[in-house]
C-alpha cells in the first residue's frame, strides 16, 4: 500500500501545468504559416569529376553555396557548347544545348568572385579563337576592300564608255559587285557578353553564327527586358534564343538579320527580390519567359562562413582550364550543330522520366502549379544530359550515344531544379506580408516570450526587412489572423503625451513549443 509520502513524491513527479494563466481566455490550435520548402542541395555528383571538383573546391574557397558555382558550371559548359550540338531524343523531338538558369542569392555572397573564377577559363578560349582568327579576318577585309575598289572602278568605267562598250562593261562592273557584296568579313568571335540591349542582342547573334551567352553576377539583363531603355517589355529574342526558332529583324536603314537557329544561353545569379520583380514583367509569364529558367535558392552561408577554408588546388583549376578550353576550342569551328544521340538505356531513363513528369502536371497534381515550367522540364532534362555528355567524352561525344548513367545524372538535376522551382513561384505568388510574418514568427519562436509591445519588436528587428514601424502591420494582421498573436485592449488614455505602444499575447506554442 502506498504511503503518504510515496503519494507526495508521485504528485511532485507530475507539477501542475502553468503555462497558461487560468483567467484568461483558452487559447485555439493556431493555423500553420505556408512554410518555405526543404530545397535540397546542388548534386555534384551528377557532374564529371573535373567539373564537380572544381565546383566543390570553389565553394570552398569562397565560402558559398555550391549551388552558385554548380549552376554557373552547367552555364559555362552551355556558352561553350551551345549552338553547335542538339540532342535527338526521339524521332522529331530534338533540343539544342543552351541552358537559362538563374541563382537568387542576397547580396554579400561573393557572387563576383565565384563568376570570375568559373568563366576565367571560357573569356581565355575567347581571346584564343580571337587571335587565331586574326589573320582570316586581315585577309578577308583586305579582300572584301579591292574587291569593292574594283567594282567601283569598273562602274564609273562603264559609266563613261562609249554606247558600243556601255553593255559589256556594265555587265562586268554588276558582276564584280555581286562577287564583292558576297566576301563575307568574319567578325571577331565572342563567346560571351553581359549588359546587352535585345537589338544588340540579335545583331551579335547574326555575327556570332547564332549563338552566344549572356553571364552576368548581376540582374540588370531583366531590367533591360522589362523595357529599361525601350519603355516597353521587348523578350522576342530571349524566347527565340532559349528554344532555337528562327529570327528575322528588319529595321529601317539596316540590312535584315536572319539567324536560323539561335542558341543564347544565360548564367545569371540575382538578388532574391529580383525574382519577384520579373514576374510582374508585363508577358514574362503568359509568354514563357519565367518558364524557360532554371532557379535556384541556397541558403545564404553569410554569418556562418569558415574564414580560413582549404584553397582551390592546383591541379583542380589546371584541369577545369583545359577541359573547358578545350571544348570551346573544339566546337568554335562546328557550323552545323553535332547531332547527339540516346542509347537504349538512355531512352529507357528518359521515358520513364516523362512519365512520372506527366503523372504529375494534371490538374491536382503536384506540377501542376507550375505547369507552364514544369512541361519544359524533360526538354531541359535532355539538354542537361547533352552538356554532360560533352564534359564526360570530349571530341568523342559526337560518336558516342549519351549513356542510361549520363541520362540518370541529368534526371538528378533535374529533381533539384523542379524543388527549387515551385519555391520560386510559390514567392512570386505569395503575398509579400507571408514572408514578414514567416521572418516575425521565426523571430518571436527563438525569444519564447508570452507578451510583446510593437515598438519593442520594431527594435529587435533588421530596418532591412522593416524599415518604418508600420510595415510590421501587415505582418501581425496576418499573425493574429491564423491565431499565433492576440492583441490586448488598449488602456484608456492619462494625459496627453504619445500612446501607449500595443502590446500583444503569444500563443502558448512560442513559450512552450512541445
């Protein structure tokens, strides 16, 4: 039987729960804030291994995201290849290798440093196609040069002869214009340009032989989009340049552009409000534009940084160099792009992701949200795969099929884009007072505090993300809304002076979150 004591020592086992004060009013189950989604990191796996080390070693180095320097490598690899290979996937379907792709990152996140060392490799395959063709281009002026001279000298010729020779030396001065009209001056090759207007645009992509890659750490390209200079959203080029139809420009005193199959590729890293500022580009997405990007969100690693990491090895950088180099070098000379194709097995992958990337794009699926993306996303995953092909076999790819082990890598990038992609237009879609209230939420859990003023939560917060004291409004409307705040009655007024700030109750679930 048990003792008085024994039933002392089993109630103290158990104190009374106090965490809520019994004269106050109970408090209901609070609705859960839509919360941000676990995105999974860049799979650097999936990329050769000179590649993926050199993404790793640089993340390292410059303390970043691997996702900045994963996504800038699958870029570089599309500036050098993009326009001159196509994969044929099955019968018709075939998809150039040009890739869009776009990191958000906030600033202070060492975006310029980790550009600069994964296109350093790629501006020196430029310089090297420049010098290597300037001799083509002396010669091709200097041609180009007497070869007008002389048509110009055998018209004024023809001009001032005598009726009986008008017609023979007419026909001669024509047929030395048109043999002039057709030398054709090549113009100094460029692999890669950044702040560039859409007429520029297409005027470097008629030069170029139809390609050419915009990378930039910045986002000033989509402010140029959005009509910087135009007045007026102008994102022709940038659609046709992503999927490869046929351009044509005509403009007065000019002579017509035509480029048959554009391949633009852009490697872009913007800060996070850029990607909601795009979505309100007039067209940007009832036209395909937001849908033709593949995004990327990494955690910010500012504030937790190793300030003495391990430096990009030697050999490491070396062997980027030259692989990258040597592709660029290798396919500047293609003019009809290199047809690569699937094996059995790659087929088998890529059917079978189709499949599930169908099962999922139907009205309440989990794709279907971002139908418009995600029915590009089996095009991007081909395109994927074709760059690793070349970064795998080299000056061999061209007669080797991409393999089931390439195809499955490419899949790998593939799931990661499509995470980070129904984040992206989850934001764009959101209502901007969901983020300040997630940011007061996660504020208030990490303090536990069962009461609050107003002004005392203005004070405790960045004045980058709050400003004025009145943007917190709409995030505690929303707060108190799904029942996570409750605002207490304001005491009557004593004289003049300022109010009283509001002070607010927390639900239970902050000071107690088990």
């Amino acid at each position: 039987m048990s003792t008085p004591a024994d039933l002392a020592d089993l109630w103290a086992a158990f104190p009374p729960d106090t965490s809520t004060d019994p004269g106050e009013p109970v408090w209901d189950e609070p609705v859960p804030l839509s919360p941000r989604r676990e995105l999974p990191p860049f799979p650097i796996s999936a990329l050769p291994g000179w590649l993926g080390g050199m993404v790793a070693a640089v993340a390292e180095e410059t303390q970043t995201p691997v996702d900045l320097a994963g996504c800038l490598g699958l870029s570089v690899l599309a500036a050098a290849a993009g326009g001159r290979a196509v994969v044929s996937v099955r019968g018709r379907w075939r998809e150039p290798v040009n890739l869009y792709t776009a990191v958000a990152l906030p600033p202070g996140n060492r975006k310029s440093a980790v550009f600069s060392l994964m296109t350093t490799p790629l501006m020196g395959a430029e310089k090297a196609l420049v010098e290597s063709s300037t001799a083509a281009r002396a010669e091709a002026e200097t041609t180009a040069r007497l070869a007008k001279a002389a048509a110009d000298k055998a018209a004024a010729k023809a001009a001032n002869a005598d009726p009986e020779t008008r017609d023979a030396l007419t026909a001669e001065a024509i047929s030395l214009a048109q043999a002039a009209e057709d030398i054709k001056v090549p113009a100094k090759p460029q692999l890669v340009a950044d702040d560039v207007t859409p007429e520029n645009l297409a005027t470097l992509l008629a030069e170029q032989e139809g390609r050419l890659a915009v990378l930039s750490p910045e986002g000033g390209i989509f402010d140029i989009i959005a009509g910087r200079y135009s007045g007026a959203p102008n994102m022709e080029i940038f659609l046709k340049g992503h999927a490869g139809d046929m351009v044509r420009v005509n403009r007065q005193g000019r002579d017509a552009q035509y480029i048959e199959q554009p391949a633009v590729t852009m490697g872009l890293a913007v800060q996070p409000e850029v990607l909601d500022s795009i979505g309100q580009i007039k067209g940007a997405d009832g036209r395909g534009l937001l849908a033709r990007f593949l995004y990327a969100l990494p955690d910010s690693l500012v504030g937790r940084r190793n300030l003495t990491p391990d430096l990009i090895p030697e050999e490491v950088a070396d062997t980027y160099t030259r692989q990258l180099g040597a592709l660029a070098m290798d396919l500047a000379g293609w003019t009809d792009p290199a047809i690569l194709t699937l094996s059995p097995e790659a087929d088998a992958v890529m059917l079978a992701y189709q499949k599930v990337t169908e099962s999922r794009i139907g009205k309440g699926g989990p794709l279907a949200p971002i139908v418009k993306w995600a029915s590009k996303r089996d095009g991007a995953v081909a395109r994927i795969a074709g760059l690793l092909h070349l970064a795998t076999h080299g000056q061999d790819a061209m007669r080797l099929p991409i393999d089931a082990a390439t195809m499955t890598a490419a899949t790998e990038l593939g799931d990661y884009f499509t995470t980070h992609a129904l984040q992206v237009f989850d934001a764009m879609a959101a209502d901007p007072a969901h983020d300040a209230a997630r940011h007061i939420h996660t504020h208030l859990g990490s303090r536990r505090t069962n009461s609050f003023t107003k002004r005392e939560l203005f004070r405790q917060l960045p004045r980058s993300e709050f400003p004025a004291m009145a943007d917190l409004d709409p995030a505690l409307n929303l707060l108190e809304e799904h029942g996570w705040i409750r605002r207490q009655p304001q005491p009557p007024r004593t004289g003049r002076g300022r109010p009283p700030s509001p002070r607010y109750d927390t639900h239970p679930r902050y000071t107690h979150p088990s």
